[in-house]
C-alpha cells in the first residue's frame, strides 16, 4: 500500500508500506526527516506531528484522550487535522494516505 508524506520543502516522498505498519515507523523507515519520532511511539513526545490529508479524515478514528492531550505539545501549529503519527496504524482501508509534515518539530 501506497503512503504519501508531503515535506515542508514542497517534495513529497511516496513510499510502499505494510498495513499493520504506523505512518511514523514507516516515515522513519523510509528516511523520512521531518518525522523525528524522539520517544518511539509511547505518546511521550510530541515529534511526530503530522496534518491528515482531509480527504482521509472521515476514515480515521478520532485521537483517543492521551493522543489528545500530546497534541497540545506540538512545536508547529496544531490544526484540526493534526495527529500523531505513530498513533495512525495503517489498514488497507488507508491505502493512498497522505500526510503532511509541520515545519518544525522540536
Ligand atoms: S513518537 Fe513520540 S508521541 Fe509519537
């Protein structure tokens, strides 16, 4: 399945992922430097902030309470669209996603 980040700097990085897989293992595992991931996926940080394409949004669950808490932390702006990408486990459902990286995470 097809995952799609678009980068500050306007490139975009399209990259074949396994469902089952978060956007941020897959960022990380494709080299993605936006994504800078500092605690490894226990909701501890704050440095996987990614905007959801909105033409995914109504496939997602909403951010459960501690994912929603974190996301008050984020360096960038936070928007509607915001999440934490090691909380969005791909599914095949979610195949084409794309997500944008902030300008800054830290
Ligand atoms: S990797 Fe730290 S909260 Fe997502």
């Amino acid at each position: 399945m097809k995952l799609t980040f678009r980068r500050p700097d306007g490139s975009h990085g399209v990259h074949d992922t396994d469902p089952g897989t978060s956007v941020m293992e897959a960022a990380v595992a494709h080299g993605e430097d936006g994504i800078v991931a500092e605690c490894g996926g226990s909701l501890m940080c704050a440095t996987c902030h990614v905007y959801v394409d909105p033409a995914f949004s109504d496939l997602l669950a909403p951010p459960a309470e501690d994912e929603a808490e974190m996301l008050t932390c984020t360096a960038a702006e936070r928007r509607p669209t915001s999440r934490l990408s090691c909380q969005l486990v791909l599914t095949d459902d979610l195949d084409g996603l794309v997500v944008e990286i902030p300008e800054e995470q830290v």
